[in-house]
C-alpha cells in the first residue's frame, strides 16, 4: 500500500499535546498505526498508507479537540483516544465538559465516558457501574461539584457501606468525619483535584459537602442536593432501597459500583444487582456500565480487569495479553 504524507494544521497548544512529553504521546500513535508523526511547524505531518493516515488523524483531532477545551492531555488520553478509533468509535472532542478542573476542564476520554456524563445530565436517577479504573466515580465527583459551583444544587453528599474486610466504623478512632473520611480517600482525592483541597474544606464546613456512611442516611430526605452512593456493591438490597428513596425535591442521585468485587458475606444479597435489574427501564432512570476496554487509569488496569474476567467466564487467557517472549 502507498505510503503518503498529510499535514493537519494545529495551533502550538495543541501540537504540545499531540506530541507530549519527551515524544511519547507520538510514540504511541506511531506504534499504534505504523505512520511517522513529525511537527515540523503549525501542525503535524503524518505518513503512511489511507488507512492508518485516517485512524492517527482522527486520534490526533480528539486530542486537539481537548486541548482546545482546556483539558490536560495525559498518556491515559492518548490510549483511550487510541482504543476508541480502534474499536470505531466517534471522537469524543465535540460532547460535554465540564469547565472546573483545576488542572483544566474535565472531558471525558472514552465513548463510555461521554455517555456517562450524557446520562447524568438526562436521568434523576443515574447508575455507573463496571471495573475499577473507568473514571465513573471521578466523573460523577466533577459533575455534582459542577452543579455546586454553579448553584444548581445547595449541596453534595456522599456515601457508601461501610463494609471494607470486615472492619466496622466503630473500632476506627475519632469523630464521624475522621472515621468516614477512609473510606471515602478516592472521593475525596476526586474532589481536591478538581476543586482545590481549600476549596473542598471550606466547603465542607459550611456543609455544602457532606460525607456519611449509608446507615445516617436512613430517616433523611435529601432536597436540592447531589447525592453520590460509591461502591454500591456493597450495599443490602434493604440499605439500597432505603438510599434511593431519600431523594427530595430538586434532587440528583448517582449510585456507582462494580458489581464484580463484593464484599458482602453473601454476595446475592447485594443491592446494586437487584436495583440494576428491577430499575433498570423505570422512568427517569439512567445506566451506563463500563467494560474493560473502558479502563483509562493504566494499561496494566485493563489486561488485570480481562484476565479476571476471563476467568470468571471460564475462559483460556485472550492471546493478546499473553507474555510470548522468553522467559
């Protein structure tokens, strides 16, 4: 197949992210589709056969696309742009951000994630659900502190079981707050880089955001508020039910879990599964669930979360995460 050479033109901010630290965001785009990938100025050059010129295009356009927007391009952006045109995915780059990133709008980086934000918008009632790694409780942290900022919620709570390897709240030292806040580290590292640990402390102590394990939720009505349930996995189907149904006037709920890791004695009993199946076509009722593929915390994460699922299915290992060399 001929190999030819088509330039794009890019502004300087968006050849940086195309190009990335020390070349390596190029590297990967080259390696992905065998092109040359050059910045000779004002743009990029990519050769290479029809084909490959058109999918490195297309990645190199969405992450100019999020550069445009603000947004931090990092190698996890460059894999998910890459697994998107791979699997024929649409660009990204034209759907939602949310501009209060502290570090740059927050955009989403995969078609699952995108869709993700899509469904929060739409829904009253939001599910996430899938492996580790796939952003749902980062996004859904950045789209309830968005509505903070904005003013269209009064307040953001948070919670979740307190079931983590059998430890229970009461043998943890210190207030409510100290006890809870272990549980709740990926919420609240979620939080302070997108908002500023200030900014989130500040407002934690005015009570615009509030964090409690889903036993003080029961009694409540929750108005005006986003509410996040993390690892609803974990929940009872009597605890679930009884968190859904504090939702109050003007109020927004996401429940995010993955229903693969739970801790529960009896793992049947989990309220995440049976919420997803009786809900699921309710009115007002949203769900996105995540697959592997979906994975942009690392490129380990990814073959981790297939080789367990694999497993689970009683499968041999997918070839292309076997270690052919030698040993």
């Amino acid at each position: 197949m001929a190999r030819e050479t088509e330039f794009l033109a890019l502004d300087d901010r968006a050849v940086r992210a195309v190009t990335g630290p020390n070349s390596r965001h190029v590297a990967l785009i080259e390696d992905a589709f065998k092109v040359l990938v050059e910045a000779p100025g004002g743009g990029v050059s990519i050769n290479g056969g029809a084909r490959d010129r058109a999918n490195a295009k297309q990645v190199i356009q969405t992450l100019a696309d999020r550069a445009a927007k603000g947004a931090t391009v990092t190698e996890a952006d460059v894999r998910a742009a890459l697994g998107e045109v791979r699997g024929g995915g649409r660009s990204t780059g034209d759907l939602m951000a949310l501009p209060i990133g502290k570090r740059g709008a927050i955009v989403p980086k995969t078609n699952a994630q995108a869709r993700y934000l899509e469904t929060l918008a739409r829904c009253e009632l939001s599910f996430g659900v899938g492996p580790a790694g796939t952003g749902k409780t980062f996004l859904a942290a950045a789209y309830g502190a968005n509505l903070l900022r904005r003013g269209q919620v009064d307040r953001l709570v948070i919670t979740r079981p307190a079931v983590e390897a059998g430890e229970k709240l009461g043998f943890l030292p210190g207030d409510l707050n100290e006890k809870v806040d272990p549980y709740l580290a990926p919420i609240w590292e979620a939080l302070n880089d997108i908002l500023g640990a200030e900014d989130v402390q500040r407002r934690r102590d005015k009570g615009e955001i509030e964090a409690a394990p889903i036993a003080f939720m029961r009694g409540r009505t929750l108005s005006h508020a986003f509410v996040i349930v993390d690892e609803a996995q974990n929940t009872s189907r009597l605890q679930m039910k009884m968190v859904l149904t504090r939702l109050g006037e003007g109020a927004r709920m996401v429940v995010t879990g993955d229903p693969s890791q739970v801790d529960l004695l009896n793992p049947r009993d989990s309220g995440l599964a049976h919420a997803l199946r009786i809900l699921r076509d309710v009115k007002g009722v949203g769900v996105l669930e995540f697959e592997a593929t979906d994975v942009v915390r690392h490129a380990m994460v990814e073959r981790i979360v297939r080789a367990y699922d694999a497993d689970a299915a009683g499968k041999r290992l997918p070839a292309d995460l076997e270690d052919t060399g030698p040993a």
